[in-house]
C-alpha cells in the first residue's frame, strides 16, 4: 500500500520488515550465518523457513546476473563460493572494518517465502572462495541491465533503480529489492566514512547487524540521512497550465529538471521549498502540497517531493549562478521536446522524474 499522492517511488516500492528487535542482538548474525552453513537456527532468533540469501556490494555496485526467468537480479552467492569460517569469525570479532551486514527481509510473493538478506560490503577477498574473488574483481560494469547476458555483471543502483518501483506483474522481484538494496549502498557508504570516531579521532566497531557502530567508550553512532526537497512548478496563465524547468550550470545545455536543494539548519520543508525556489528561480509559491518521498542513498540523503504553485509565472528568472536557463513548458511543449531530443529530463530512477510525469499526465520518452 502505498499513501503519498504520487505513488510508488524508485527505491522505495515495497514495505521491507527490518526486525530491529533481531538485529540488535549480538548472536543475530552468526545465527545467520550458520543457517547459511545448512544448520537449523533458533526459531527465537531466525524467524524464516528460508534459508538467508548472501549477496556481493562493491561500492555502489551489487553482484547481478540475469535469473531463469530473464530478470536482472542480485547474484545469490552458494555456500561454496564463500568462506565459512572467515565470516563465523568476522561476526563474532565484530571488527572494525565492515564487511557483512544484515540488509533486510526479502519477500517477493508471500511472507511463507520470506528470507534474509546478507551483503557483503567489504574484505571480499577473505570473505569469498578464491574463485568467487576473482570472479567479482573481474567483473564488468553494466552500463545498462541490457548488456547483462550469463555472466554476473557489476550493477550500479541507479541503472536497477527504475525497475524497483514498476507496478506490473513480471517486475515484482526487482520491486522487492528495492528498499533492501537503498539500505544496503545507504550502509555501505556510511560505513566507508564512519570508521573513526568524528568527536576523539578512535575507531569504531561494528554492531547492531552492521546498522550501527560504536565508540571505545560505548558510544552508539547511526547512520545520519540529509533531507532535501525537490520541488516540480506549475502555474496557469495565457490560457494554459504551464510547468517550469531548470537547466544547472553542472549539467549539459538540454537537459532540464525540477528544484532540489537541502534543508538548512532551523528550517521546516515548507520554508525549504520557498527559500531554494526563490533563491534559484525567483519563485513565490502561493501553494504546495507533499507529494511523496525517496530514498536516496547517493552518499546518505532522502528526498521529500513537492509540487509548488507559481503567484508571479511572468516574474521568474535564473539565478545565474545555480541555474543557468529556466523555461515554461506546456505539457504538448514538453511532450515534443523530450521526444525530439531538444530537451531531456531526469532518468527513471530519481523522484524529480516521477514528480514531471504525474504533472504531465503520462510518460515521457525514456532516454
């Protein structure tokens, strides 16, 4: 179910169940791990009639190969392509250095089905068999889940992210790893940058499944999220309903998007979505309403939707710095130029997007 007006977001298309009653023992990980081994866990600690599934993160990138059915999905590591006594004992040393984590639940059909999720995030090469290694060093980064054919491929989110949140049929699987795998690229880059204490300069352990860590002194450090808001622009005048695009200076000269920007110190996302449209547009927003969220773990940040209302359409303007160019489109006006090629918009994995099409009222040409 989902309960924003704009839907299902990439990323964020299923309901995942994180058992943070589970993941904060400290034996809730080598229970996984044996039950990987074939042995039969404690029900208490391992509610799943399944065994858990392990997979590969490199960086951004997840270990995917094309399954049985022809979907893009993660690779599901055997037993024999790992180290079996190197993670029994990396979970009870609980290192410094990340490198296995709890990621989430797993369910595609139904919750009979259900099973855990552990990533590898780090120290691959004592974690896996020599040959699971060199397999994953040598693997190839897939520009597109099309170059995907038998062998594994290095998959970044952003290329999976698209097919995470489609509601038909034969995308459920990739639907269902949306969030799982949010979590996991949203952990692992934490956990490159969080190994020493930001307040005395010590190292970190580990703990909590991987979703915390903690100080010498016994200080429990989180994963921190950065709220920003993305904001799509509409107003009516000569006769028309018009949305309003911005062309960044960082970006090519045709490609254009919505308004984003982070939340400042003292500030509510009302007064985020005012401050940002006016600095970079100078917008004065005479309405808005929340349109949804996503996830977006590119270090650590979660993007809340809007759409805003224009009270000056014929008074807007470049900040020049930021923004290079803005222009109103009419919906035929945008149609026609995405599918010419005079403009182009976000890809399919960002809410700003998803945020376009629904004002549109229909798919865009995809790039």
């Amino acid at each position: 179910m989902n309960f924003s007006p704009l839907g299902a977001t990439p990323l964020s298309g299923t309901t995942m169940r994180r058992f943070d009653e589970l993941r904060n023992r400290d034996d809730f990980l080598s229970h996984l791990v044996e039950a990987v081994a074939g042995k039969t866990p404690d029900a208490a600690i391992y509610p799943w009639s399944e065994t858990p599934v392990v997979i590969a993160v490199q960086g951004e990138c997840i270990l995917m190969q094309r399954n049985a059915a022809g979907r893009v999905v993660p690779q599901e590591l055997q037993l024999e392509q790992l180290n079996l006594e190197a993670l029994r004992t990396h979970v009870t040393d609980q290192p410094s250095t990340s490198s296995l984590i709890y990621s989430g639940e797993l369910v595609v059909d139904t919750l009979d089905s259900a099973r855990p999720v552990l990533a590898i995030i780090g120290d691959h090469e004592s974690l896996l068999s020599h040959e699971c290694w060199t397999e994953l060093k040598d693997a190839q980064r897939a520009s597109s889940l099309a170059d995907i054919e038998n062998t594994p491929a290095l998959v970044h989110l952003r290329t999976f992210a698209p097919l995470s949140f489609d509601v038909l049929a034969e995308n459920r699987v990739e639907r269902a790893w949306g969030d799982i795998l949010s979590a996991t690229i949203a952990l692992n880059n934490w956990h490159q940058r969080a190994s020493f204490d930001p307040a005395t300069g010590q190292p970190t352990r580990i703990i909590k499944s991987g979703w915390a860590r903690v100080t010498p002194e016994g200080r429990e450090i989180f994963p921190r999220t950065d709220p920003a808001v993305i904001t799509v622009v509409s107003a009516t005048f000569d006769g028309e309903e018009r949305i309003l695009l911005g062309n960044a200076q960082a970006w090519g000269k045709n490609r254009f998007s919505t308004f984003a920007g982070f939340v400042e110190v003292g500030e509510s996302l009302e007064n985020t979505v005012e401050r940002e449209l006016f600095e970079e547009a100078g917008v004065r927003v005479e309405a808005m309403q929340y349109m949804g969220s996503q996830p977006w773990p590119f270090p650590r940040s979660l993007m809340l939707g809007y759409s805003a209302v224009a009270a000056n359409p014929h008074e807007v303007q470049a900040d020049g710095e930021e923004i290079a160019e803005i222009r109103w489109f009419t919906r035929d006006e945008l149609r026609t130029a995405c599918a010419s090629g005079e403009i182009s918009v976000p890809q399919r994995s960002s809410i700003s997007r998803k945020l376009i099409e629904h004002w549109v009222g229909c798919p865009l040409p995809v790039e």
